[in-house]
C-alpha cells in the first residue's frame, strides 16, 4: 500500500473522492491472501514486522490528516478532548450508588403499575418522571446521568408488551387504553422515547458548551495544536 501519499496533496477533490480513493487503497490490501502475509508484510520477519509498524503509523497519521481536512483543526483537538471528559463525566455520576438506586426504583415501579395492569398509570408515570428530572436544579452531567432511568424504564414497557400483547389477561385493558388515546401502545411509547432523546442530545450540547470552556482542556488544545 503506498502510505507516501498525503491528504494534503489531494487538494482540489472532494471528500467522496478522497474517501473513494483510500477505500480502493484498502480494497487492494484485502486482496492479499497468502495465510501469514497482513499489509503486505510477512509478520514472523523482524524486519517485515518493523516495516508494518512504520506503514500503520504512516496509515494512522493520514487518517487524523483527514479529520482535519474536514473537519479542523480546533475541533480534533477541542472536540475529542470534550467527547472523553464528557463520557467519563456521565460514567462517574452513573456508577454513584443514589443514581444506581433511583433507577432501579423508577423502572420497578412502572412495571408495577403494568403488572397491575394499569397502563395509563405506568405511561404518565414515565412522562412526569422526565419533566422533573428536566426540571430539578441539578448539575447537568448527574441530571443526563438520571435521565437515563427513562430510557430503562421504556425499554421494560417494550420488552413487557412484547411478551404479554398474546396475554388474554392483559388484551383488555390494552384495547380500552388505546381505544381512549385513539392510538396503538408502541405508538406512544415510540413518542415518549423520541422525546427522551430530543432532551437527551439538547442536555448534553449544554453539558458539552460548558466544557469546552474549561481551562484545563483549552490548555491540552492549544498544546498539540502547537505540536
């Protein structure tokens, strides 16, 4: 595979072209089938292994040089750094053993009111949950953390309607829930949950602004901007 090549000198084509010309790259290299040949390097030769660590370096730096092309500098630099304090942040308020707790609780309580068959019981129960959590003055990664309990908690209704939409038991109540909501359960559910992710993605581009004015991530940007 010839690494030499810099996206740099493909100035003047589109991202599709360049896209298309480093796939046709790939498609080359996967062609090679001998049992112990990988990128065109035999890897029980020293000298062949060394080669292949030198021709993925080059690989992994043509790829960053594409990020940048499309995408900037600030934002492979900014952006990443922001992604990961983001991830470890949500991690870290997730694991809290109240946050734990809360879900478990929330999730155990809508399948209560399903398992008692009340089902408009347990779809308001879920939407007024959301508003709260919406609502309560808290740090935005804990309240992105708890916001998570109505996800689970959707995903135990679908999983519940899936198992017991058969259940003679069950048929009834589900026919006069939609008969007076002039809409099928899924429906419903499929409503709430893309109202879950439409607060979900506006609550982390808050949480994600606000990072990327820290001081401590401005400073790791500008650093391997310079480098």
């Amino acid at each position: 595979m010839n690494l030499e090549t810099s996206i740099y000198s493909l100035d003047g084509n589109s991202v599709f072209d360049i896209a298309l010309k480093f796939e046709r790259l790939a498609l080359q290299e996967m062609s090679k089938t001998p049992l112990y040949i990988f990128q065109g390097q035999d890897l029980n030769d020293s000298r062949a292994t060394f080669n292949y660590k030198m021709q993925f370096d080059k690989s992994f730096s043509l790829i960053k040089e594409f990020y940048v092309k499309v995408k900037g500098v600030e934002n492979l630099n900014v952006n990443e750094d922001v992604e990961d304090e983001f991830r470890r942040a949500i991690i870290d308020e997730r694991n809290k053993p109240t946050v734990k707790t809360a879900k478990k609780n929330f999730v155990r309580d809508v399948l209560s009111e399903l398992n008692k068959l009340e089902i408009d019981g347990s779809v308001e129960k879920i939407k007024n949950k959301m508003v709260r959590l919406l609502n309560v003055n808290d740090a935005g990664t804990l309240k992105y953390a708890k916001l998570e309990m109505i996800l689970d908690a959707l995903n135990e209704m679908f999983k519940y309607l899936e198992e017991n939409e058969g259940s003679p038991d069950f048929i009834e109540p589900l026919i006069t829930y939609e008969e007076e909501n002039d809409e099928t359960l899924y429906n419903v559910l499929k409503s709430v949950e893309e109202t879950y992710k439409e607060n979900s993605e506006e609550l982390k581009e808050e949480i994600i602004l606000r990072l990327k004015g820290n001081p401590e991530l401005k400073r790791r940007a500008e650093l391997r901007s310079t480098l």
